[in-house]
C-alpha cells in the first residue's frame, strides 16, 4: 500500500531505530487506513498487477484514425478480473484444472476443452463497450437484436447486451459443449463457424475470433455483408489483437495455420499502431468498412499458476462505407 503524506521515510527510519513495535503498527495502520481513504478499491490493484495499455503514439496513425480513436481506461470490472485472476482460490484451481485439460485435449478440441473450465479471457467491461458505442454515434443500436460470432462461455456476450440493452441475443460457436452452455444462459445458439443467420441485426459482434479461424477472411466478408443488410444505424465490433499472430487450435493442444491468410505485411512484427493502421489500410477499407470509432484495450487472459496475461486489443467499431462500392469484393484471401 502507498504511504500517505504523514508517512514519511524519516518517521518509518525513527521507528526502526528505537525498536518501538507500537509506533510501526500505528505508522502502519495510519498508512492503509490513508491509502484506503485516498483512492478507489481498485486503483491500488490496478496499478500493482500487470502494466495496461490504453494510450496510443497519435504520430504513428493517419489523421482518420487519430480523430477516431476514444481513449478508455481500466474500470472496476477490469479489477474484479484481475483480482479473481490472482486469487489463491483461482491459482488452485487453474492447476487442477490445467492438469484435467492436458488430458482432455488428447480427444477433444481445444475449444470444447476450454468450455467445461471457467471464464479465462476478459475483452471488454460492459462500461467500455458503452462508452465506444457513444463515441461512435451508435445510439440507433441499442435495445435491439445482437448477433455475437465466437461467444465462447457467454461472458463478453453478457457485458456487450448490458452496454446495449440487446432485447434479444443470438451468438454462433464451434464449440458444442460451449453451445450448451450458452444455451443455458438463454442466448439463441448457433453451432458453426460462420455465421448463416438470415435476420438482421443491430449489433454484430466478433471479438477476438479472426486469429483463431480458419478462413478469418471469409467470417470478414459474411459479417460485412450482414452489417449492410443490418437496419440503419447498424455496427460491427471487432476486437483483434496487433500484432496479428494467427493460429487455429485443435486437438491435443496443436495449432495448424489457418488457409486464409491476411495481406502479408500484416503478419510481421510492427508496433501497434502501425499494425493497426495496416489493418484499417489492407482489411477493413476494401470490405467497405468504415471506423466510426476504436480503442486500445488489453485482452486479459489468466495464466496457469496464477497472474494475467496481456495482449494489446484493437477494437472498432464499424459502420458501412458508402463510397467504398460493394462490399465483400476486396481483401483477397491468399490460401495457403
């Protein structure tokens, strides 16, 4: 805990040297009570666990992207996380449950593996998700119907339905015993890798997914081509962690390539936001999407033994672009 202004290192020095038990529990007490008193439960947690990332270098982006970006910071929800992350409860049981999962994957997928386990990746707080849409001028989407690619347990689905007020959830997965539990949870369920839904939605959400599919620019056509079937005012957020490092899980906890592949220069390492800029420059813009707003957020994810590990997210949210022509003709996949 940070001493307060009364405690200073003289006082703790003084303390020391005339062997005083009572004045350093009474130096100790006064130093939790003032940094209780000072800040928020969370402030303390936030600024001893991992380093988040929030800001960007604006001379790295191009002026759209500068004039787009909405800069967040950590919230309460991003503390819970961390905290529940680093907790002994947790470790202890993120060892026993590494030890069953190493078995498990032998025969199953790494994605039904994940599903009988808790909750391990934290993308977004419900505030933050809020907070984007509003800088974005996305007002038009909320109370409506969602449609989340990839919801894995379901976690982030509920956060984005609360940020929006969603009156009904739809969420797709390739994972059928993750589909159990999403079912349980009351959201309608669609077991496939991409999405086939023929409604309309005011929300479409995918995050995290593109590094870990497959064919991630085929999912990119289909959901831009849902977001200009969508009814007016309609978005898409896609969260992607940059530098993009693609790798399609499977069993027995191997990776293979996926067959589609983005633009090259994408797949090198490169600073955020230059990865960033790529991606709006080589993706985005020839599927006629458009970055209405995004941010920078760290894709938190617990570590075995205990602690949380990080990655850099960009998430954005993305309208059609009209002047862009049709979508869905542009970023061509380069099948391995």
């Amino acid at each position: 805990y940070p001493c307060g202004p009364e405690v200073t290192a003289a006082a703790v020095s003084r303390a020391l040297r005339v062997g005083s038990v009572c004045e350093m529990r009474s130096l100790l007490r006064r130093s939790l009570r003032e940094a209780c008193e000072s800040e928020a439960p969370h402030d303390s947690l936030l600024r001893r666990g991992p380093r988040l990332r929030y800001d960007i270098d604006r001379s790295k982006l191009p002026p759209a992207l500068c004039s787009s970006f909405c800069l967040l910071s950590a919230d309460e929800a991003t503390a819970t996380y961390i905290s529940s992350a680093c907790s002994l409860r947790s470790v202890l049981a993120d060892v026993g449950s590494s030890l069953v999962a190493a078995l498990l994957k032998l025969c199953l997928t790494h994605a039904d593996t994940m599903a009988l386990f808790h909750e391990t990746m934290f993308a977004c707080s419900a505030e933050q998700a809020r907070r984007l849409l509003d800088a974005a001028g996305a007002a038009s989407c909320s109370g409506g119907s969602m449609l989340d690619v990839g919801a894995a347990d379901g976690a982030t689905t509920a956060r984005l339905a609360a940020a929006t007020g969603a009156s009904r959830v739809c969420v797709t997965e390739v994972s059928r015993l993750s589909a159990l539990r999403l079912a349980a949870r009351g959201y309608d369920c669609a077991v496939e890798e991409q999405p086939t839904a023929s409604a309309r939605f005011g929300l479409l959400s995918c995050l995290n997914v593109l590094d870990r599919t497959a064919r991630p620019l085929t999912l990119l056509r289909r959901l831009s081509d849902m977001l200009a079937a969508a009814p007016p005012g309609g978005v898409l957020l896609l969260g992607v962690a940059l530098p993009f490092r693609p790798a399609v899980l499977a069993a027995a906890g191997c990776s293979v390539p996926p067959t589609e592949r983005l633009p090259p220069p994408l797949l090198r390492e490169r600073r955020f936001e230059e990865s960033v800029a790529l991606f709006a420059d080589l993706v985005l813009s020839p599927l006629g999407l458009r970055v209405s707003a995004w941010s920078r957020l760290p894709y938190l994810s617990r570590q075995i033994g205990g602690g949380v590990a990080v990655l850099d997210d960009a998430l954005f949210c993305l309208a059609i672009d009209g002047a862009a022509g049709e979508g869905g003709q542009g970023a061509g996949a380069a099948p391995e």
